[in-house]
C-alpha cells in the first residue's frame, strides 16, 4: 500500500509548482481586469434654432357635382358633338375648368289616370215653403158633443212654435169643462221638423216632454209620478208637429212612410199609406186634397186630409180615442196664407 501512493503524490507536487509559475510571472494579468479606455472629450455647440416647414399649396380642385336622379328614358336623340376639355394653368399646372351646366329642360309628366267621383249621399227632397204664420179653424166632432180648435204655426226661420187650443162649445161645454192646450217647439231642418219640447195640459194636468236628438233620448215628465225616459232612432214627431212634417214634405217619394210619434204619453211608430187624391167639400168651398190613413194595428184610427193647392195643409182629420168613439176634425178658415 505505501508504495502504490508515491506516484501520486509526486503528480500531485509537480502539479502545483507549475501553476505557481505561471500566475506569479512578470506581466501576467487577466484578461476581465483589465480598465477601459478613457472616452474621447464631447463639445457643446449652440445652433440657430430651424425654421417650420410649411407644405406647399394644394392645387385646388372643383367642388362635386351632386349626382341627380335619373331622368326618365326618352326616345334617342342625335348625338351633339363632344365639347373639348378647357384647362386654364395654374402654378404651372394644367387644371381643367368646369363649365356651368345649362338648366334642365323640363320633361313632360303624365297626367295621374282620373279617378271615378266618389258616391255623393242623396240629399233630401226640397221642402214645400210654407208662410211665416198660419192659423187654422176647425170645427170639432166627438159624438153628440162639439167644439172648436185653433191651431197656430209660426215660422221664425230655423225655428218654429205649434199651439193648439181645443174647447167645447155649445151645450158640451156644460159637460167638458176647460181647454187642452198642446204646444210644440223645435227646428226646421232639411228633412222637416225636429221637435224640442212638447208641453200637454189638460184642465189642471200638466205634462211635458224634451227631446235630445244627439243621444236619441226622450224625457218625459208626466203630471204624476217620476221622469221617464224613451230612446228612438232616426226622425221623431209629436202629435202636433206630425201634421206639419206632412205639409212640409208632400206629396212623399214612396207611398208608404213610417214615423216615430210621441202621443203625450209614449212614443209609437206609425206607418201611413197615400190612399190616393181625393175632392172635398168644405167651408172653404171644393178642395183637392191628398189622402193619408195609419196602417198601424191597435192603437185605433187616424186618417187626415192635406189640401193640395193650400200648401198641403190638413183640412179634415179623422181619429178615434181611447174610447173607441171618433173625433173629426173640419177646417172652418186658413188664416195668413
């Protein structure tokens, strides 16, 4: 063993004095270690300060046209001949110049195709003109009694008043006490009357109805008891405005008419049938006449007379009451025609 280790320990001592030699030699240095270079002196200089540069001008260009619609097609025209381009020079440029458009020639529109009118809604019949006041007599009939009724119409230009007054005369007055009064008011339209208000009242009996056309109402205060209220639709009459609406209006276009009536106590619609011209004999002398019955079933008779060449008025009037007994009317006078 102590011989096998002598080798290695001489390597090891040669080893070492080697490196010795060399790191401990004159004018051996390591590379890293060595110090830089001193850098070069910088001088300072003040320069004058540069002008801004400005880009040179921009040709200028003409402004767009605004492009326009097309023109309807049209049949071709000659070609015209090409106008050659027009440059003007600026700055040593060649810029072309526009030329001013002419104005548009203005081509012909076809008419819009015309339309059919449309459907007119037929207008009423004129009505027959009547004087601005009337007063008409009858002598009256019921059974064995009689009396006299007096029945007023005054025309104030879109407005009118019926009045009509009924008593007994002779020994019925003995029996028939006091007077019935009816009184009506309203319009006069293109299609006739239009009551407002119908008053009734018979003796110390009082009644009163009133009429609104725009919600088709009736209201009717009665002499006893609370209001009631009655709807319709379309025209409406009373008792009394009914013989003026048949003045006003005939001879009519159909030779039936139905109308909605208010009796003083309901409202009922009748409808009334032209039973043809008839001739009469009356105070007045021969009247031709026009006349007219109530077709309707159940609520008794009523027929009238309208005086043709006496702006249809009624001169004879034919109905029977409740009682079933019949009261007849006969013109005596006509008054302000």
């Amino acid at each position: 063993m102590r011989r096998s280790l002598r080798p290695w320990w001489l390597a090891l001592g040669v080893s070492l004095l080697l490196h010795l030699a060399l790191i401990g030699g004159p004018g051996w240095r390591l590379p890293q270690w060595e110090s830089p270079p001193e850098p070069p002196p910088i001088e300072a200089r003040l320069l004058p300060q540069p002008e801004p540069f400005v880009p040179p001008p921009r040709p200028q260009r003409a402004p767009p046209v605004a492009k326009k619609p097309p023109a309807p097609r049209l049949p071709p025209a000659e070609p015209s001949p090409t106008p050659e381009p027009v440059v003007e020079l600026v700055d040593d440029r060649e810029v072309p110049v526009v030329a001013e458009r002419a104005a548009p020639v203005a081509m012909p529109v076809e008419a819009a195709p015309m339309l059919p009118p449309a459907p007119v809604a037929p207008s009423a019949p004129p009505l027959n003109p009547l004087p601005s006041r009337l007063e008409l007599r009858f002598q009256v009939r019921y059974g064995i009694a009689g009396g006299e009724q007096v029945l007023l119409w005054v025309n104030e230009g879109e407005r009118y008043t019926l009045t009509s007054v009924a008593e007994a005369t002779g020994l019925a007055g003995m029996f028939y006490r006091g007077k019935l009064v009816q009184i009506s008011r309203g319009r006069i339209t293109p299609h006739g009357l239009q009551p407002e208000e119908f008053w009734d009242q018979r003796g110390d009996k009082r009644s009163s109805g009133r009429f609104d056309a725009d919600s088709h109402m009736l209201t009717l205060e009665p002499h006893r008891g609370p209001p009631r209220h009655f709807s319709y639709t379309g025209e409406v009459q009373d008792v009394l405005s009914l013989f003026f609406q048949f003045a006003l209006t005939a001879p009519p276009p159909d030779k039936r008419q139905t109308y909605t009536v208010f009796n003083g106590k309901k409202l009922r619609d009748y409808t009334y049938e032209i039973r043809g011209e008839e001739a009469l004999e009356t105070a007045l002398g021969k009247v031709n006449t026009l006349h007219l019955a109530r077709l309707t079933e159940g609520d008794g008779r009523f027929e009238v007379w309208l005086a043709i060449d006496r702006h249809y008025l009624p001169v004879r009037i034919l109905r029977s009451e409740e009682s079933k007994a019949d009261v007849e009317l006969v013109i005596v006078s006509i008054a302000g025609d």
